[in-house]
C-alpha cells in the first residue's frame, strides 16, 4: 500500500547524493546530502551536525535525512548515489546489516523508501560525491 504524500507541484524524480563524516570512529559526526531535480537544479541541500557517531551511522543518517526530506518534497522517485558502498549493499540486500544499532537506521531507512513508487541507493566513486562530502564536512567544522 502508497501513502499519500507531498503536494504534486514538488519534483516528482529526484537524484540525490549524500554523505557522512565522522571525525574520529566514532566522534564528532556530520551528514550532508544535495537534492537534484530532473533537470539538474539543486532543490535543496543539507549539512546538519549529529553528535558523536561512527562513520557507518553518519552515513545512514545522511540517507534518513536526504529521504525525509523527499517525502517531505513530495517526490515519487528517488535514485540516492553514495560513496558507502557498504550502505548500497545493505540497502539492496547483497550485504547483511549485522551491528543492532545499525538494524535500526536501515529499518528506518527501508521504511522511508516505501514512501516512494521507486527508490534505489546505489554505490560511486568518492570522487563522485565532491558536494555531498563538502556538506557534511562543513557541518563539522562549524562547531569545533
């Protein structure tokens, strides 16, 4: 079953990229994550300070984050690229998610998706993922 959500004048397909940062595993931990529209235009970016954290839960955080803010965009698909290939393949079932706070966030995370017609996490190149890492890096910086 599809829960309403959104209004319809919101992007109906975003493309997103996150990242977490952790300063320290674990310590000091940020996410940051870049929306994109169909056509390319950023529709919102997030860069938010979380606490202390591992880079692993930085990095679903990051998602939660950037995946609330779609529903809340009202977006009907969503193709999230990060450079965790561990979180892509926990995502997508190829990697067991073992540690139990970590089960929690991808608990979350695959409720999130249900919010959508289509969403896929899918692995890159770090190099790939310049702005969402800049972002989440920021956050970091600004309270230390």
């Amino acid at each position: 079953m599809k829960r309403e959500h959104g209004s319809a004048s919101g992007p109906q397909e975003l493309l997103i990229f996150v990242d977490g940062a952790s300063k320290g595993n674990p310590g000091p931990s940020s996410i940051g994550a870049v929306l994109l529209g169909k056509d390319g235009e950023t529709v919102k970016t997030l860069s938010e300070f979380i606490g202390t954290a591992t880079n692993n839960t930085a990095e679903y955080f990051a998602l939660i984050f950037a995946l609330q803010e779609a529903v809340a965009l009202g977006a009907k698909r969503v193709t999230v690229k990060t450079d965790s290939q561990l979180m892509a393949r926990q995502f997508s079932g190829e990697y067991e998610t073992r540690e139990p706070h970590v089960k929690m966030l991808y608990k979350l995370v695959k409720r999130l998706a249900k919010y959508f017609d289509e969403c896929t996490v899918t692995h890159i190149p770090r190099e790939e993922n310049r702005e969402a890492d800049r972002l989440a890096n920021r956050a970091i910086e600004a309270i230390q």
